[in-house]
C-alpha cells in the first residue's frame, strides 16, 4: 500500500469533502429530473401519447454528446448515463399508463 506523505490525508480530506457536496448535488438535480419526467408520464398518459419518444431522445443524445465533449467529458460515458436515466424513467411512464412490460 503507498504511504501517505506530508499532508495527503488533508488533501485527501479536501478532495472527498468536494466529492461529497457533488454527490449531494447529483442527488438533488435527479431528484427534480424525476419530478419533471413523472409530470410528463401523467400527461402522456392522459394523452394517450407512448411512454416512450425515441426522436427526443436521440436530440437529447447529441446535445448531451456535444456538451460533455466540450466539457471534457467521456461523450459515451455520457450517452450510457443518460440512456441508464432514460430507461428507468420509460420504466415510471409505463407503470403511469397501466403497461404491462411483459406483455
Ligand atoms: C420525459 C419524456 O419521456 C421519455 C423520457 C425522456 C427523458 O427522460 O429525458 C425522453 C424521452 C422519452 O422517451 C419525454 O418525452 O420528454
């Protein structure tokens, strides 16, 4: 195991405080994401529009491509991330419009 040298530990201590506070803040930003998108599953569902919008999502794809590359984000760790969230909230407008997902 490396040892710890000169003040690592405070570095370190630093560093996971920042980590924690963007974690909090990650928490937050899904957490209202998912308010939003459970609003718009109920009007689909009212609608009658599908849970899911293939179109918006591959827009939504590209942006967030373009954005993370400029931010100097992997662009496909980017693209599986929002895939990942996408996928659960599909999974939230189906259950709104009674659709059975193994039928
Ligand atoms: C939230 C919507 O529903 C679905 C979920 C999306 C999302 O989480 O961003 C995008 C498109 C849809 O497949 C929407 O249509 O806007």
């Amino acid at each position: 195991m490396p040892r710890m040298t000169g003040d690592a530990p405070a570095e370190l201590l630093r560093l996971r405080s920042s980590i924690d506070n963007i974690d909090a803040a990650l928490v937050h930003l899904l957490a209202e994401r998912f308010k939003a998108t459970q609003q718009v599953g109920e009007l689909k569902a009212r609608s009658g529009m599908p849970p899911a919008d293939p179109a918006r999502e591959e827009r939504q794809i590209a942006r967030l491509r373009a954005l993370a590359h400029d931010a100097g984000l992997d662009p496909h760790f980017a693209e599986k991330f929002l895939n990942f969230i996408i996928a659960e909230v599909i999974r939230h407008h189906e259950a709104i419009a009674g659709v059975d997902p193994r039928a």
